[in-house]
C-alpha cells in the first residue's frame, strides 16, 4: 500500500511592512506528515523565504498552502525534500517492524 504523505503550512514569520508591502513573509513553519494504516510519522521545519524588492508579490491574503509550500520545497532543494520523504517513510517501517523492542521484564508478567 504505502504511506500517503501530506505536506503542511503550520506558521508563518512576517514583516509587518517591508518595501511598502504589508506583511511579508519570511520563514515558513512547515510539517510533512506521513500515515499507512495504524502508523505515523512527521517531520516538522522551518525555511527561510527570500525576499526580493523587485520580484512578484502575493499579497497575504491571497496566499494559498499550495503556493507556498512551492516556496518551501523550492528553497529546500528536491534532494532534501525526497531525504525528508524517505525519512517518514523508514520511521513507520520501523513501527510497523521494530528493530528494537522493549519486552516486560518475564517476572513482572
């Protein structure tokens, strides 16, 4: 089946004005979150957005998750977007099959 991974927008860091434009984001609070069945994992960061004077602005309020988080992977690079991926994806193959357990102790049993 595999895990189905889902890639979030948790928070925003803002200047409240920069340039003349109101609140301008600078760094993105972001959660990739991984689930197959019963397991889960998540991987939470923060990125920093370039800012530049003269390039496209999107005013705050009409920001989308989906644009945004093209910012957050763009700046991360695909190498450390698929490193993050691949992370999620071994911490629930390591729920499903621990390679280490903790049994109780056989006389507390």
């Amino acid at each position: 089946m595999g895990a189905n991974l889902t890639w979030k927008v948790e928070q925003f860091e803002c200047y409240p004005e920069k340039d003349g434009k109101q609140d301008v984001v600078f760094i993105v609070h972001w959660r990739c979150n991984g689930v197959e069945g019963k397991f889960a994992a998540t991987n939470y960061g923060t990125q920093a957005i370039a800012y530049e004077a003269d390039a496209p602005f999107t005013p705050y309020s009409d920001l989308t998750e989906e644009q945004v988080m093209g910012w957050v992977k763009a700046a991360l690079g695909d190498e450390r977007v698929s490193q993050i991926e691949a992370s999620i994806i071994a911490q629930i193959e390591e729920q499903k099959a621990p390679s280490i357990i903790k049994p109780p102790l056989p006389w507390e049993v």
